[in-house]
C-alpha cells in the first residue's frame, strides 16, 4: 500500500483550517473579510504578533470594526500586558484552542496574519521552542496538526515596497502620530518588548524624547516645515525609519515564507501585484468611482475567485 493512504486517512481526521499568509500589507485582512462572505460560517483567528496586544490600533493596523462585516474575529488586541512578549509556545496554545473551540461549533477556523514564526509554532506537531526553524541549519517539519489550506497572497517587490510607503502616509494622516503620542512613556522609551516592538513605537521614541508630547499641544501633531525645521527635520527622520522598517519586516515575512515552502509547506501563490498597481492609481488620480471599481474588479478576479474555489475543493475533500 502506498504511503499517501495513510498520509490521507489521517488527514481526514485533523480539523481543516484555511491559513491565509503573506508580508505585511498584502492584503490578507482583506482576502479574509472576502472569503467569510463566500463561507458564512468562518471565524478568523489573528496570527499577527503586534496585533496580538491591547492598544496601537493605527500603529499595528489592526482591521477597523466596521471593515469585519461582523465577522467573529479572535486573538485580535486580546493580550493586556504590554510589558512582556507574547511567546511562540503561549500563542500556540490560545490559538490552539481557539481553533478547537471554532471547530467544534461547525464553524471554519480562518488563520490570517504575517508572523510567520507563530503561524509555524501553531501548526507543526510537534514545537520545540529551543529550535530555530528558519535559521539556515535547521530543518522544517511537514508533519501539522491541522488539515491545512495555505493561501499565500504575493506582491512583486517593486510595488509592494512602493505601496508600503503610501501606506505608512496614510496610518499616520489616520491619527498614528496622536495614538504614539499618547503611548509615549519616557521612563520605557528604548525598551523593546511587547507592544513596544510595533514599527512606530522606537521611531517615534526619538522624537519624542526631543519634542515631549505633553509640553505642547503641537508635539501630537505634524509639524509644519515653515515654522520649526529642526522638528519637522526629527519628524522626517522617524518617518523615513518606519518605512524602512516596515519594508524590512516584509522582506524577513517572504523569507520566511519561502523556507517553508522549501520545507514541503504546500501553499498557492496569488499575484496581487496588478491589483496593486490599480490600487496606487486610484490613490494618486483625483477620479472617484472607476478606479476603485477596476482594483476591485482585479482583486476579485485574481485572488477572490481563484482563493474561494480552492477553498471549496478543499472543504469538500
């Protein structure tokens, strides 16, 4: 007897689990908000590390209540201390139950988020939190504890990085500055750990340090270039640290990806590059409608329907 019968046999067995995957800012919030309307029944569970935490809600970008439709999100700002790192084997075990729980009402576990060393934590049979998977000498295991669909959401670099950018612009037009502000602790600035670690936090740590947010009013918001160059200099600089962070952390997310994939982690890759490029069309054009009908449009066709047709032929195995 072959060994994929047994391999299959036990598969059927495990709880399935759609896990939507990609570097930060590709769109798997989104795919999964889509995917819930096509599988009424879904749940999603957060695997992003700095979402994990109570609070920055501009700064992790945590998916706003009214972009959910009313889907059940878990683990999303559900950890209170802020002073201490979420550790691999402590999301394994509350995410690990999470799906147990969602599963056992009949409902589809969704697993969206770009912390690829949790999402492995989570999913291996067996997790030895000593060893470092993605370090070169180690070795992936192929062997998980759930029936796995794996979506990989992917941007060519050229737009992705461009696109990270623009997004920061806009977190921070958001309020990003004001809710950094208000974090900020002085007797904490330089300390990394927890919630301390989100991208924006030890930028802005600087600048603040500088231009203390409680000594004027101003110190909360964008400084104007005209009337303080030394600030709206400092200002700049943060900036220019958070985009680059940010597109640092997305090239360590795809370098993680790739390794398990090369570890035998079965995943389809979805181009959402042209969405994309409409996407930054729209936001530099003045026009309204027509071009967020056509990124849409682009969407739907290259990764909704493909994703929901995978997702079926999934389920129905």
């Amino acid at each position: 007897m072959g060994s994929s019968t047994p391999h299959h046999r036990n598969n059927q067995n495990k709880t399935k689990l759609i896990v939507i995957m990609g570097a930060t800012g590709t769109g798997k919030s989104r795919l999964s908000i889509d995917l819930s309307t096509h599988f009424p029944h879904s749940q999603i569970i957060n695997s992003d590390k700095m979402q994990l935490y109570n609070g920055l809600d501009i700064t992790t970008n945590k998916i706003p209540l009214p972009e959910r439709k009313g889907v059940q999100h878990y683990l999303l700002g559900e950890f209170d201390s802020i002073d201490a790192d979420v550790e691999p084997s402590q999301f394994r075990s509350a995410a690990g139950s999470t799906i147990a729980d969602i599963a056992s009402r009949g409902n589809l576990p969704l697993l969206v988020g770009g912390s690829n060393t949790f999402i492995h934590a989570l999913l291996v049979e067996t997790f030895d939190p000593q060893v470092d998977v993605f370090a070169e000498s180690s070795s992936v295991s192929r062997a998980l504890r759930y029936d796995c669909c794996f979506l990989w959401v992917d941007v060519a670099w050229s737009v992705l990085s461009e696109y990270l950018c623009i997004r920061v612009d806009e977190m921070l037009d958001s309020g990003m500055l004001e809710e950094l502000a208000q974090f900020y602790d002085p007797t904490k600035a330089g300390v990394m750990v927890g919630l301390r670690k989100a991208i924006g936090v030890p930028e802005f740590d600087a600048y603040f340090r500088k231009y203390q947010p409680w000594e004027s009013p101003e110190n909360g918001v964008v400084p104007n270039k005209d009337r303080d160059q030394s600030r709206r200099e400092a200002y700049e600089e943060a900036l220019r640290e958070i985009k680059d962070n940010t597109c640092r952390l997305a090239k360590r997310q795809i370098g993680k990806i790739l390794r398990l994939r090369e570890g035998g982690w079965d995943f389809t890759r979805f181009d959402a590059t042209v969405t994309f490029q409409a996407l930054m069309k729209k936001k530099q054009s003045s026009a309204v409608a027509a071009p967020e009908l056509e990124w849409r449009e682009i969407w739907e066709r290259e990764v909704v329907e493909p994703s929901v047709k995978i997702v079926k032929r999934f389920l129905e195995e």
